[in-house]
C-alpha cells in the first residue's frame, strides 16, 4: 500500500486517479479503477439530465462498493448543463469527491463541503493552484503541456510544473498529463506530488467503452502523433494527430472562425467517433503518452503493473544508494 495524504484524504488504496473524461468515463470505467484500489471519475458532461446521471451513479454502486468521485467542469464547453444541479445530485447519491476545473467559485467549494465530499481541482498554472488553495480545495491537480484534453496555453511540461505547485500551495499535488507507467509514477511522487491522474493511459483499456479502432490507434501511435487544435480560439486541445485534426490546424492557420471549424470539432463529433471507431469523424482527444501504450489490458493490470513495478524501482534506487 503507498500511503499519502491523498490516499487517506479520499479512502483509496493507491494514489492512482482516472481523469473524468467526457464520452469516456462511464460506470464501468469508474467502478474498475475503484475496484483495482485506485479512484474512478464520472464525467457529468456525459449525461444530459440529473436523472441520467443519478442512474448511472446507482449503477456505479452496483458495481463497487469502493470511494469514486464525479467530474464537474466549468470551462465554456458545459454552460448549457446545470452543474450546481448536477454537483447537487451526485452529492444526494453519495459521490465522495469532486474533481472541478475551469472557473470555480467559492461558492461551488462550500457546495462541495457541505456534501462532505472532498474537491480536487484541476489547473494549468500555479497561480490557479493557489487561488484553488484559498477558495478552499482540498487537493489541486497540476497538469502539463503533454496531458490529453485541455493542456496549458504557455505549454510547459508536467515535471516543470509539479515542483512549482508543490512549493507554491500547502495542500496536495497530484500529477497529470504524461503519465502512464509506473515510471512516471515514481518519477511524479519524486517531485513532491502525492499522486496521480491518468486519462489517456485508462482509455486504452478493455474496460473503456471507446471503439476497438481507436484504442488500436492509440496503440500504433508514436509520441509524435498527437496535435494541439483550436489554439487560434484560446481553448487549446491535445488529439489524436488525424486527417481531422490536421484539418483544423490547416483552416486555424488561414484564420477560420468557430462558426467555422465547429463542423469539425463538435462534441457530437468526438463522441461518435468514440462510439464508432471512425476516426475520419471528429477529433480524438489524447496525451502524449499514448506513444509508451503497447497494449490494451485491463484496468486492474495497469494499476497493478504501476504499484509493483513502483516498488521495483524503489527498490533499485535503494540498492543504488546503499552501494554508493
């Protein structure tokens, strides 16, 4: 067991936490990596209705008995969900933490405590941990420029901004983006972060619902093959490098406007080509880490591989400094 404060802060075996990614994280995600020792993510941006999502955290509790949190973003892209209604139900049905990013209010923290779950939210810079940190979080996610979804604008690395969060704020620091192994892991713990988040490496797991094709594409991807689309709009996301997204990139250059480009970039888009493996429909967000993904095994063998090999390695560098 690796204990820190995040694992006695949530319940959790492990200090191992699946990103709630919209389209992707589904009750069986959820339940499988609450199950193998580590915290599943709901995405709410996943359901249209409170009693959609009331439904699918039932069938979560069917399938685990073990802590699991929801995703609640409050970026743009949800405006027309109603997320205080959503945070609201998830807390009635027992959801034991929030993971929020985007524009958090004080508000939306003491929501979250008096539901007497814990809230971890996620940032792409340091100043954001510590306004996270005064508005009352209790842990931050910090993530780089390599991460899947919405990476920082100014592009600095995941191991660049681990330390600067962890000596900016007094609360936990969880590591995403460019983590997929158990090297990461330790190399994550080693600079001061007390766990981590992983999307992409979980998307690429039987339990995923995504379609075969783009779990197998992610597989025959090189670290090289994903692309950053929608700069030119200030909202930034890492992908699959596609004819699609090399398409957005194109029309971006040539100055193309939302309106244009949303044929392209829609969610309905990046949900069926999720659902259909038709990688020529829309955009298909992942991290650079899909160039170290070899396989598709299931969840509890990508945690399991993280802890023992985590324990290898500890073990080696231990070997190392008793010889020195």
């Amino acid at each position: 067991m690796l204990k820190t404060r995040i694992t006695e802060m949530l319940g959790i075996e492990y200090p191992i936490i699946c990103g709630g990614m919209q389209y992707v994280s589904n009750a069986e995600l959820v339940a499988a990596v609450s199950n193998a020792g580590g915290m599943g993510m709901l995405a709410v941006g996943n359901f249209g209705s409170k009693e959609e999502l009331r439904d699918e955290i039932r069938k979560i509790k069917t399938l685990t008995d073990k802590p699991f949190g929801v995703n609640v973003t409050f970026m743009p892209v949800l405006e027309f969900v109603d997320r205080e209604g959503m945070m609201d139900t998830a807390i009635e049905e027992g959801a034991s933490a929030f993971e929020t990013s985007g524009r958090i209010s004080e508000e939306h923290v003491q929501r979250i405590k008096k539901g007497n779950a814990k809230h971890i939210h996620k940032v792409a810079r340091v100043r954001d941990a510590r306004t996270a940190e005064r508005l009352g979080a209790d842990a931050v996610v910090i993530v780089g420029y390599e991460c899947g979804g919405i990476p920082p604008m100014d592009e600095i690395t995941t191991f660049i901004q681990v330390p600067l969060v962890v000596g900016a704020v007094n609360i936990p620091v969880i590591a995403g983006g460019g983590i997929g192994d158990a090297r990461g892991f330790v190399a994550a713990l080693a600079l001061g972060a007390e766990g981590v988040l992983m999307g992409t490496r979980f998307m690429a797991t039987r339990e995923s619902l995504i379609h075969s094709n783009a779990k197998e594409a992610m597989v025959n991807a090189k670290e090289t093959d994903t692309i950053c689309v929608m700069r030119s709009l200030g909202i930034m996301e890492r992908t699959l490098k596609t004819e699609v997204s090399q398409k957005v990139v194109e029309m971006e250059k040539k100055g193309a406007t939302l309106e244009e480009l949303i044929p392209l970039i829609i969610g309905k888009k990046v949900q069926e080509a999720f659902e259909t493996g038709d990688l020529h429909t829309g955009i298909l967000p992942c991290g650079q880490i899909t160039g170290l993904i070899n396989e598709v095994p299931t969840v509890k063998e990508v945690i399991d591989d993280m802890v023992s090999g985590a324990e290898d390695i500890l073990n080696r560098l231990t070997r190392m400094i008793r010889a020195g």
